[in-house]
C-alpha cells in the first residue's frame, strides 16, 4: 500500500516560515525521484521544487533562494522549508514520488495540504 502523508500546511503571515513533510511508505523511497508542486485558485499546477535520488535539487524561479527541498531516506521522508513567504505563495502544495519504467513512470501523490500567506 503506497502512501505519502503530508503536514505542516497552515496559515502564516507574509515574511513567515513554515517547513512541509512528507511521510513515504510502501516502496522502495531511496530509488524515487521527490517533488513538490502546488496549485492556486485559477492557476495551473506548477512545479515547485524537486530532488533526485542523488540528491540534485531544482526549483521554480519564484521560489529560488526562498524555499528549500531535501530528504531523509533514513525516515522516508521529503521536507519543502519555506522561508520569506509571500501571499502568492498561498496554494495547495502536494509531494511526489517518481520513478522511470519500461513503460511510461510511476507516479505517486500525497493528499495535498494548504498553504495560507495572510496578513
């Protein structure tokens, strides 16, 4: 049984901090590319930061030098800090898990948890 469990999504005001995980179970972790992207009312979904299974990181340009990405394969787990947090950062931020196929990726998907950038 497959699972990635988010916490840490709330309400912060802008300037704020907050720092997202997410829990992984039910296959191999150190073998998955991580991810985080996220999804404002009326916008796109838009990728936010990922991490192979390396540890190479990448980020959107709007969040370079903000947020930060990492894992701790020793608790299966991916982190998103977010640091100096703007009310455009306000949206629905999900972590994933991939891994390259024969055929096509697997492709797994947290629950989603909300983040509120709010004076």
């Amino acid at each position: 049984q497959v699972r990635l469990v988010e916490s840490g999504g709330g309400l912060v005001q802008p300037g704020g901090s907050l720092r997202l995980s997410c829990a992984a179970s039910g296959f191999v972790f150190n073998y998955y590319g991580l991810g985080w992207y996220r999804q404002a009312p009326g916008k796109q979904r838009e990728m936010v930061a990922t991490i192979t299974s390396s540890g190479s990181t990448n980020y959107a340009g709007s969040v370079k030098g903000r947020f930060t990405i990492s894992r701790d394969n020793a608790k299966n787990t991916v982190y998103l800090q977010m640091d100096s947090l703007k009310p455009e950062d306000t949206a629905v931020y999900s972590c994933n898990a991939q891994r390259p196929r024969v055929l096509g990726v697997d492709s797994y998907w947290g629950q989603g948890t909300q983040v509120t950038v709010s004076s």
